[in-house]
C-alpha cells in the first residue's frame, strides 16, 4: 500500500479533533461520529481475490481413463473379464483372449492370466493369455494338441449292480402278471384264450410284413406316422395283457409309475407320431376337420332356419287365401 493512502486515514481521524479544538460552540461529539472516526481510522477493506465464476472452475481436465493392467499374471479370472486397457496394442491377444473395439484386452475362458512373449508368431510383441491350468506356461509348444473345455467333468464310472432275483427273505423281485396267471419266473402252459390271442397277433404281423414288403417292391412306403401308431398301439396291447410287478420296501408288489401311465393308450396318453413334420400335419388335419364339422353344422342350421320360415310363410299364405275366399263369398250372397 502506498504511503499516501496510508496517510489519509490518519488525516480523517485528527481532522475532527482539530475542528472541535478550534471551535468553542460544539461541547460535545455526537456518537455516530466517533464511530466514523475509528471506522476512518481501521481504514476500508477491500477483496484480494477476484469473485468471479470463471476464476473458481477447477482446471479444465477430463476424466481419468483409467488406464493400465487390471490382473495381475497367474491371477483368475473369469470369462469377460477386463485384464489390460490401453489405448492402441501395447498387448496383444493371446491364447483365450479378444481384443475389443477400444483396445481392452478381455479374457474368453476363465483360467489364469498369463504375460509372455512369442517369438515364433512375432519377434517384438508382447501377448497377454489365459491358461486353464496355474502351472502351464506359454505359448504352448506348436506340435502340442490344443487345450480345451468342455464343460464336462471326469467321473468314474458306476459298475450297475447285478440283479438278483430272490431278495434276502427269498421273496421274489419281479413277477410278470397276466390276465388270470401269476408267474415268477418259471413257464406257465398258455390257456386257450392267450393261445388265441397270440394267434391273432402273429397274423397282424405277418399282414403286415407282407404290406411292407408289397409296399416297397411298389416303390412306395407306408406313411412313418401310420407305422408309429401301429406299433404303439400293439405295444400298449401287449402292455395291458401282461405286467411286470416289482416288490417294494413293504413287501408289496406294484407296477412303476411311468408303466401305469402308459396304460392310458394312445386315446387318453401321449401320441407319438413319426416326426415333427408328421405332428404338424395330424395337427392340421385335426383342424381341418373341425372346421369342416362347423361348416356342416352351419349348413343345418341354415337349413333348419330356411325350412322355418317357408313354414311360416306357406301358412300366412294359406290364412291370406282364406280370408279372400271368405270375402268372395260374402260379396256372392
């Protein structure tokens, strides 16, 4: 500050004293001037620093991008996850890596970061790898056959347990039922009405054969739906004829859960057809005929309706006829 500015305060103060020595008339000050007086004295204060908004922004920078390695070597990681990000290829992709648009380095398989350097593919560049074992070592020999996961784990496999057919109170295990026979394993005589029956199915077959034989030496073959609902219409027949029972826990005999349902048949159960194409077409069929059925019904009714009304009009025409034949013979007598 400069020393007449320093000065004028200093003025400002003994001015007033030297004006009340002077002058006889004014006893006393008032007290707002004594205030002025120490105000004078302390001097103004003025802002050292500029409140303007621009001078408070902070500097202009971006963002941190956040650059650099994010896994460290030998580290796991998982599929996706971010292991290096530059800007350009400082690192090159490896073994189970990819290279993203903006130059990250991701893994593609979970495994463990590997840092190395492959003179065979490049002299000069560095790659970043993952390897699904900590203890392998990259790159991997050029003869060597590729490492890959499958998702799949080694299980050893389970040796099924022989089936006995007694259990330990030498009660037996399966037991096939038949209509009015019970067998436990050893050869029952047919009766009459089982011969019969077999008889029958032994004709079916052989009807059959001879329609696919006939069928193929024509060039032409039974239509595979046709075929499937065949045979599973006889393997439902021959389900329901004979039953294998299975002893239980409480030395009860039951048929399986999944056997029981298959005895529905093919009406009330599953329908299996030849293929997809074939469950396509039976579905069309199947609407198709519905549709037909409500046209005909349509049709009836339209019918019905039509039948109704000339009813009714033949029965208004006679009541017309009447009547002029009424008023005819009115005018006649």
């Amino acid at each position: 500050m400069r020393l007449m500015q320093m000065r004028l305060p200093i003025r400002a103060a003994v001015r007033p004293t030297v004006l009340t020595a002077a002058t006889t008339t004014s006893p006393s000050l008032p007290p707002h001037s004594i205030v002025a007086a120490n105000s004078a004295v302390e001097g103004h204060r003025y802002a050292s620093v500029k409140a303007q908004g621009a001078y408070k922004l902070k500097n202009k920078k971006t963002l941190p991008k956040k650059m650099g390695a994010k896994r460290v070597g030998e580290q796991y990681v998982l599929p996706g996850t971010i292991i290096y990000k530059q800007r350009g290829t400082i690192w090159f992709p490896g073994e189970n890596t990819i290279l993203g648009r903006d130059h990250t380095i991701h893994a593609a398989v979970a495994g463990y970061v590997k840092y190395y350097r492959d003179p065979l593919r490049h002299p000069d560049r560095q790659y970043i790898g993952v390897t699904f074992e900590r203890n392998d070592t990259l790159p991997y020999s050029p003869n060597a056959p590729r490492k890959r996961r499958l998702g799949m784990v080694a299980v050893p496999r389970k040796t099924p347990a022989a089936f006995e057919p007694l259990t330990r109170s030498g009660i037996p295990r399966r037991v096939i039922r038949r209509p009015g026979v019970i067998e436990a394993g050893e050869t029952v005589e047919p009766t009459a009405a089982e011969a019969a029956e077999a008889a029958a199915t032994d004709a079916v077959k052989a009807a059959d054969a001879a329609a696919n034989t006939a069928a193929g030496a024509a060039g032409k073959k039974e239509n595979r739906a046709k075929v499937a609902a065949r045979r599973w219409n006889e393997y439902i027949r021959l389900k329901r004829t004979s039953r294998v029972l299975y002893v239980t826990k409480n030395y009860m005999y039951r048929e399986s859960n999944f056997q029981i349902g298959r005895l529905m048949g093919k009406n009330n159960g599953t329908r299996r057809y030849g293929s997809r194409s074939a469950v396509l077409r039976h579905r069309r069929a199947k609407r198709d005929a519905q549709l037909a059925q409500n046209k005909e019904l349509l049709a009836q009714q339209r019918m019905l309706s039509a039948d109704k009304s000339a009813k009714n009009t033949g029965g208004k025409k006679k009541k017309a006829e009447k009547k002029t034949d009424k008023k005819k013979g009115k005018k006649a007598a």
